[in-house]
C-alpha cells in the first residue's frame, strides 16, 4: 500500500473530546484533514471544537454514544451528510474498569465490554462499507499495552483490548488486497483522563483506590499529543500495529521474551 496522506481526507474520531481523540484531531485538522468529531459528552466536543481551525475546514460535531446501537447506526448517514464520505475512521472511545475479576460486577464487567469492544465493532461495520467504496482508506483501532500484557487488577480491561486486538488482526487478513488498510494501535502510559475516571470495584477500600488511581497517575506519562504524533505516523506508513511509547516497546519485548512470566519482572512496576 502506498503511504497515506492525511489533506483533504475525512477523518472519523470517536472519543474526541479529550486525551488522545483530541490530540488526533488537532494534528489531522493542522494536516488538512476534515473531521467529523464523535463523542458522550457535547460540552468535551464544543472544547476540541475550540482548539481546531476557524476556517478552511469542514468540522462536524455528533454527540454519538458507542454503546447505543441506534446512536452508532444513525452515525454514517450524519457524516455522510456532512462530508460525502469517509476516509479514515479512528476507534478511540473507551473507558477503564479498575479491580481483580471476583470484585468487579457482571454489571460493571459488561459496561466496559460495550464499549471497549462492541463499540469498536459497531463502530466499524457502520462504516466499513463506506471506507470500503473510498481509494486508499484506513481504519485504526485504539487498543492497548494491556492488549498484549495483562496485569493483575485489570481483567475486564485486558480482555476488552485483547478482543480489539484480535478483531483488528482478523480484519485485517480478512481485507487483504484490498486497498483499505487497518492499524491496531498498543499504547503504554498516555497522560489522560482515562484512569482518574475509571470505574472501581465497589468492594474496593477508599483507601486501595486512592493508591492505585495515584499509581496509575505515576505510569501514565506520555503527553496525548506525543502519542498522537506517533499513532499518525504509523498510519501514515500503514504500520499494521503501532506501539505508543518506550514502555510498550518493553511490555511486547518481555512478552515475547516470557510469555507465561512476564508478569513477574513488571508487578512491581504496577502495583
């Protein structure tokens, strides 16, 4: 595939109004991208909304939940209205689910699932076949670190950015020849949002949440334009999977390196 470039392409971003979504659309708005911009929260969106271009570029604003079918089917036509099509589509809502397997509720466990993953898959066969009808189109799929290493505490998560993985893998082969390529982008520590608004185990002491949510404030370093600026250069080159980080880079190598016990070199990195 030849190297992608991002001027007067239509970007899709789920989960733009903070972190890494917003990261995203600022660098493709500064790289002649129009954006259809989607997230929950309307007044997140009116805040990218700010920090983007005044003129020059087509902007639209869906306030679209990835957990609600009815939202993610109404999705494309409203783009579509907007723009006429789609040439990249970046699955980048999620949340985080913080507590061993035994103290997260089957509630709480599905929540995360719906999102994380279903909402990457709705997302996806959405708009798949409108990527499908434009040259030179990409799909890229937030993932994780933790889709390749699963840390102790994070069960739910793990398994949700394992799912993408896979999926994103499976797609991929699935599409081969064809002219739309798919990235699944692993992260380390990125400077969000996310765990300062994870759920917790109810059954968590205050305590334990307090000193896991600043342990995790610890490890996430990398500021979210970094990553940005890193994810785009790897769809720019059609990179299959796009580590985010030195410590992704490390979390892959000591997987392959220990693939049943990796978990005992980095726990104390974690916990």
């Amino acid at each position: 595939m030849r190297p992608l470039e991002f001027t007067n392409k239509v970007a899709v971003i789920t989960g733009a109004g903070s972190g890494i979504g917003q990261a995203l659309a600022m660098q493709l708005a500064a790289a002649g991208a129009h954006l259809a911009l989607a997230d929950i929260r309307t007044e997140s969106l009116a805040a990218t909304l700010a920090l983007l271009p005044k003129t020059g570029l087509r902007i639209s604003q869906h306030r679209v939940d990835v957990a609600s079918a009815s939202d993610v089917a109404a999705f494309p036509a409203a783009v579509l209205a907007a723009h006429g099509g789609v040439d990249l589509l970046f699955n980048n809502a999620g949340v985080a689910l913080g507590g061993h397997f035994m103290d997260v509720s089957a509630e709480d466990f599905d929540w995360l699932f719906n999102i994380n993953f279903h909402g990457v898959v709705r997302v996806t066969r959405a708009f798949l076949p409108h990527l499908l009808q434009r040259p030179g189109a990409h799909l890229t799929n937030i993932a994780s670190l933790f889709s390749i290493v699963a840390p102790a505490g994070q069960s739910a998560y793990s398994a949700s950015k394992f799912a993408v993985r896979g999926f994103s893998d499976a797609l991929r082969h699935e599409l081969a020849g064809r002219e739309l390529g798919v990235s699944v982008v692993c992260p380390g520590g990125i400077a969000t949002a996310i765990a300062r608004n994870a759920r917790m185990a109810a059954s968590l002491p205050a305590e334990v949440v307090e000193r896991q949510q600043a342990r995790a404030a610890q490890l996430l370093r990398m500021p979210p334009e970094r990553a940005a600026a890193e994810i785009l250069a790897g769809v720019r080159r059609r990179k299959p999977r796009i580590l985010v980080g030195h410590d992704a880079r490390i979390g892959v190598f000591l997987e392959r390196l220990m693939p049943t016990r990796y978990w005992s070199l980095i726990r104390g990195f974690t916990e």
